[in-house]
C-alpha cells in the first residue's frame, strides 16, 4: 500500500535531495522512505513518519503551549530551581532550536564554560551560592513563598530570612536592604512596617516598683490629659525621669486605652499645657502583648507648672514609695538656689533696717580684712559706703534695707533669730558615744567663724620635725584645710532649709557638715575640676573680699594641699547626698618622711607641689605601684595627664618608672625608699631581673611539679601578659612544656 507523503521541500537539505533523486519515493514502503529523510537530516510534518519525534516537534509544540498559558495568565511564576524565577519575556517568541547530542563530558564542560546563559528567556536569577550569606535551600525556599504571599497582598514583606529583602534583577547580583524587624509580639506586621510610631524592642524594660525618678500611671480607664500633665511636671521639677502609661501601680502592666494608641502625639500635648513649655520623648512599645507609653522626662533647669498655675514636686513617703505633693512657697526658693537661678543671700529682708546691723560687727569685718589679707581698700571707707561695696544692703523707696548676706555678716543676734531662724552652728567634741562639747550658735558669721577657730585652736596638736635648717611643725588638723572647709560650710549652705552647720572633733577626724547638697552640676566625680558654683554669690564674694574664703573659689585644693601634704588620707566628701554635704578631715600620725621629701622639692621648685603631684605621691606611697589609668580616676582628668603628672615625677627623682606603653606602670624611687628607711621595699616593687625570674620559675616546678601562667605571675609579680612571654621563652629553650589548653593548661618540666 502506498500512502501520499507531504514533504517541505524548504527544509531539505542537499544530502537529502541527492538521496531522493537517486532513490524515487515511487515503490518505496514507509520504513524505507523514513529511513531516506532520516539520513538527510529532513524535519517533515507527516503523521505516518512518528519515529521523526526526535526532531522535538512534541517539545516544541509543549513549550509553545506553555508559553501560551503563560501568557494568559494561567502559568504565574515558574521556579527555576537555582534559587530564582524565570520571567518570560516575550513568550509568544518562543524558539526551540535544534541541538546537536553532546555527550555528558561535553556537556558539563559547556556548561561550565557559558554558564547561567540566556536562550530566549530573560532569567532573573538568585546565584545559587550566596557567599557569605550560606543561605541554605529551606531558607531560600521560604523566601520564595514569602515572595509569592508579598505579589498575592498577604504580607506586608518579603523577609529573606537574612535581615532583608532578596531584590532579583540580574543573575550575578544579590541586594540586600536592611529593614526594621517586627519586634512586638501580637502586632500586626503592616502595622508595624508603615506606622510612625516609634517601635522600641524591650523585653522586660519596665523598673520593678515605682521610684522618685519611675511613675506608673494605669490607662484601663483613660487617663485624663491633666492628671498626665501633673505627673510629668512633677517628675521635671525633682530630678526628672521616666512616666509609663498602661502600668498599675504594683507593676502590672493593663495596656494603653485605645484612644492613646497614638501616643507620640502626647509630647505636643505636654509641651502646650506647661509653663515654660517641657519638651518630652515620647515611646510606645508592648509588653506581655499589651502596648505601652512612655514618656522620658528631663530634670527642669527652672521650676515647670502647669498652664493652670499647678506648681508640684515629687517626694518620697516614710513607707518608701513616692508621691506627688505641693511645692510650698519656702520650697520654691530652695529649688531656684539649687538650680543657681536665684542669689537667696542677695534678697532684701523687708521688715529689717539698719537698725538691725551691729557697730561692733562692722569693726570686727575691718579688722578680719587685715587681719586675713582681704581687700585693703575696704578699710578706709565709710560705713554707708562699706554695706554698699559689700551688697550688706540695698537702697529700696528711699532707705536702706539690709540683704540676707547683710544680717548674717552685720546682723545682731535678736535680729538674726528674727528674720533668719534657719541660720544656725553647733561645734560638737565627741569621745566614743560621750559627747564632751555639744554648744549652738545663733550669731553673725564674723563672730562665729572667730568662736569656732578659738575651739579649734585649743584642741590643736602640733609636733616638730627637722627640714635642712628649719624645724617644720605637724599639727594634728591643718589649720587652713580646717578653716576653707569651715568656711565652705557657711558660705553653700542652705539658708532656706532648718538645720546647722556641724562640727563635729572626733578622735581621728573632724566632720563637717551642712544643709543643702552640691549644687547643680557638681558631683564627688568632678569636684576637683568643676567650675566654682557658690550657692550664695553675694555672701561669697563678700567673704573673698574680707579674706575668708579663697579669693580663686578653689578652696577645695587648699583641703586636699593640708591633708596630703602631711601623708595623711585625702579628705572624704562620700557621705554627702541629695540634702547635705559632709566632709571628713582625717587626722592621726603624719608620714614625717613623705613630709620632708615634699619640703625639699618645693624647694627646689620655689613653689608648693600642686594637688595632682601631692595625690599622685600619696597613691604611690599607699598602693606602691600604680599606673596612668588609677592617677586618672583621683586627679578627675583623662590619662594624658595623669601621664605627665607621673613623668615630672620621674623627672623630680621620686618616682621610677617600669614597662612602656599600656603596661608603664610606677613606684616610688629607691633614693625616696632609702630616705624613708624602707630599701627592701624597693627591691620588692621593682621585682627581679629576667634571669632571677626564669630560675625562679623553674625552682618552682620542681617543688610542685607545674605552674600555670597566674602562679608565674604571682610568683614573679608581673603581669599575665609578662608571664606569658615568660613561660614561652622557657618553652623554646626546652626547659618547660605545656600540658593542656586554654586557660587550664600548665607548665612542667620536659
């Protein structure tokens, strides 16, 4: 049987028309024909020829039917399995070229010499080794589906699972953005990517109990804007802090009422409804599932009310929880003196005149002047023109009304309980639980400064020791720490808070103490660096100018110059708090020989040490080796100069140095050790030379059998470091070897 056969005649080549030219179809059955064309290398679309399949006419007709559907919609996104999508270009022009059959070697090796190669598809790929991100196929695989949930509107984002988003655009490229993880359980995602809420990660952020700087404020009925106002104002007019709304008051958390979802917003309502307006921070953030506000609150540098006239302040309660309380008119003027706004010893006492000053008063400030060296050109002046110089008096409607610096220099006694009961000195003399001295005084500065001194100067011990030419005395109590840090105490104390200055003589120190604590800005870190903050201007500068207090407001180095000076502790201010200052003078035995060795260096200097050198001196004698970071931390100032206050004590011969670099450390000198009758010691702190150490080293191991690198350093008083490099250097001349590693590793002998 012969069947009729369609043949493209386009697509025949050469060979396969020699074929048929020289063998006629004519005759011929079905095998034999496909047989011919197959030789040729023929491509027909004959039903009968199906062995023609090969051609990849199926494939090219399943590829354009996938294209199709893809094109209508059907197909979406195929996965390529390398970690990306193919994305058709143009699926309509889909071409299947014909292929010749490589074999699996020559495959692979085209494979690897072109690549992820574009055939007709424009293929958006992920490389499928991610380099440093290692991102393993179940991570990539989530990316994925977290893609196709982003395109379908489920998600907000596609998180890679890496700490940002995989952005396909070319094969050999990988971006990464960074983006602002969820963090709140129970949040909704979009919420949390396109809110302008500040989402702050705390896991349990929130204080325990309530403090002077913690409030809770409970939002489960709504919180009114004025009770939320007052809390904030008075956290501002303490020392500030933080208010949580959605917090009860035993700690639990209940969660922000709806309506203050939006609780950025509150920082504008805060700053409207307060004068002067409070700029706050306003936070929310969820705990336990719940969201919470909080508002971060800054210490006012002047007293905030309310727009309504509210003034308040937060205080403390005898059961140790705090409340909001009253500023009460006297607290008023305490809070602007510690915050240095108001001068309280500049203001008129209104119901006084000059009555109330005392003529004798005025003769004793005269001879204090030159007695003290003040300012001489006060003594010639008239006693009108002295209470003006001074600011003793202001001139108000036509007369002259004393100031609050004015009664406490002039004042007589009556008009001193009068107008200022608050002032007030008690010098107390203290044996064991016996209380020998225990007198109070209501009487104007001037009198009470030369009453206290008389008490200090009979009490006073001195000794002699011998300096070159000179005999030196050593009194038990410097007499000028005593009097700046005396003096201190009546001119910063606080004359709107009941209470008296204290001195109090104890067998080995003299304390001193005063109402009212360091002014703003001072703290016992910066005490040797901070600016002069007096909290009474007025009545300081008078007590500089009559030669009382330090003209330079640094009286604070003349204390610490009469302690350390004499080898005796610096003085110690750690018992002072939010309401008092203390000060502990310490007494005791002298270091006569630390003494001599500051006499003769100033000296030779021609002027006292400073305060830096006298502490760096009392360092090393009390701890024997120091270094630049320990200075630091006692003068109150960086490292580099610590650094030069050591060097110029090199320099002098008082001190040594050991080591280079971080590990420089210092002792006294052995010159210095030798005055002082100590020379052993200085064999001691200056340790053994490297042999000596290597032997004892050694000598030790063969007592205990090992030792570790804090034994060597120990032994030799190094550092770790050093016995490091030390036990290595025995290594490598095979004395020693390690056993073990890390830190429990040891030495012993080979």
């Amino acid at each position: 049987m012969i069947l009729p056969v369609r043949i493209d005649r386009g697509v025949l080549s050469t060979r396969v028309v020699g074929a048929l030219r020289e063998a006629p179809l004519h005759g011929r059955s079905l095998k034999e024909i496909s047989r011919t064309l197959r030789t040729g290398g023929a491509r027909t679309r004959g039903r009968p020829f199906s062995s023609l399949s090969r051609l990849r006419v199926r494939k090219k007709e399943k590829a354009h039917a996938k294209a199709r559907r893809r094109k209508e919609g059907g197909a979406g996104e195929q996965e390529n399995g390398l970690g990306g999508f193919f994305i058709p270009q143009k699926p309509w022009r889909l071409r299947v070229r014909k292929k010749k059959r490589l074999t699996q070697r020559r495959k692979d090796a085209k494979r690897e010499r072109q690549g992820n190669r574009r055939t007709g598809w424009r293929a958006f790929l992920f490389p499928k080794n991610l380099g440093g991100f290692a991102a393993s196929r179940e991570k990539k695989e989530e990316a994925h589906a977290k893609a196709q949930r982003r395109k379908e509107g489920e998600a907000g984002g596609l998180e890679s699972g890496l700490g940002g988003f995989f952005i396909p655009q070319k094969p050999w490229r990988l971006r990464v953005r960074n983006i602002p993880q969820p963090t709140s359980a129970g949040y909704d995602e979009q919420r949390q990517a396109t809110s302008p809420e500040r989402i702050v990660d705390m896991s349990r952020a929130i204080p325990e109990r309530e403090s002077l700087t913690v409030e809770f404020k409970s939002d489960r009925p709504r919180l009114s804007d004025t009770d939320l106002v007052i809390a904030v104002v008075c956290l501002a007019n303490t020392e500030g802090g933080e208010l949580y709304v959605g917090v009860e008051d035993d700690g639990h958390v209940s969660g922000l009422h709806p309506e203050h979802l939006n609780f950025p917003s509150v920082a504008a309502l805060i700053g409207n409804r307060t004068v002067p307006p409070l700029s706050v921070r306003a936070e929310i953030f969820h705990q336990d599932g719940l969201p919470i506000g909080r508002l971060i609150v800054p210490k006012a540098r002047q007293l905030v009310a309310t727009s309504n006239g509210l003034l308040q302040r937060r205080r403390m309660k005898l059961d140790g929880t705090p409340e909001c309380g009253p500023l009460f008119p006297h607290e008023i003027s305490q809070r602007q003196s510690d915050l240095g706004i108001l001068d309280y010893s500049a203001l008129p006492v209104s119901m006084s005149s000059l009555a109330d000053f005392d003529p004798l008063e005025r003769e004793r400030l005269r001879q204090c002047v030159e007695r003290y060296g003040g300012d001489r050109s006060l003594v010639g002046l008239a006693d009108d023109e002295l209470i003006g110089s001074l600011g003793l008096a202001r001139r108000e409607e036509g007369r002259w009304v004393p100031t609050v610096a004015g009664l406490l220099i002039l004042g007589k006694e009556a008009a001193l309980r009068e107008h200022l009961p608050t002032h007030e000195v008690a010098f107390q003399v203290l044996e064991g639980t016996d209380v020998k001295v225990n007198e109070f005084r209501r009487m104007p500065l001037l009198k009470t400064f030369e009453w206290v001194e008389q008490q200090f100067l009979a009490r006073r011990v001195e000794q002699e020791t011998q300096a070159g030419l000179f005999r030196v005395p050593i009194p038990n109590y410097d007499p000028r720490a005593f009097r700046e840090a005396f003096v201190n105490a009546l001119v910063h104390r606080d004359y709107t808070r009941l209470g008296a200055v204290h001195v109090r003589w104890e067998p080995e120190a003299i304390s001193i103490s005063n109402p009212g604590g360091f002014m703003e800005g001072v703290t016992l870190d910066n005490l040797l660096v901070v600016e002069p903050r007096p909290r009474n201007p007025l009545l300081a500068d008078a007590m500089k100018r009559i030669g009382l207090a330090e003209r330079t407001g640094r009286g604070i180095d003349l204390i610490y110059q009469g302690l350390l000076r004499y080898g005796r502790p610096a003085p110690n201010y750690h018992r002072s708090d939010a309401l008092t200052v203390t000060v502990i003078l310490s007494g005791g035995e002298a270091d006569v020989r630390m003494l001599q060795t500051i006499i003769e260096e100033e000296k030779r200097l021609k002027h006292p040490l400073p305060v830096d050198s006298l502490i760096a001196l009392h360092l090393l004698r009390k701890e024997r080796r120091i270094d630049t970071d320990r200075v630091a931390r006692h003068i109150q100032k960086d490292e580099a100069t610590a650094r030069q206050v050591l060097e110029r004590i090199v320099e002098a011969g008082l001190a040594q140095a050991h080591g280079v670099k971080k590990g420089r450390t210092y002792t006294l000198s052995p010159t210095l050790y030798q005055q002082m009758g100590q020379p052993a010691d200085d064999v001691r702190q200056a340790g053994f030379d490297p042999i000596q150490q290597e032997q004892m080293v050694l000598q030790y191991v063969q007592v205990h059998a090992k030792i570790t690198r804090k034994d060597a350093a120990s032994l030799c008083r190094i550092t770790d470091d050093q016995a490091y490099r030390l036990l290595h250097k025995l290594m490598k001349k095979n004395q020693l070897q390690r056993i073990g590693t890390g830190p429990g590793s040891a030495y012993v002998l080979p």
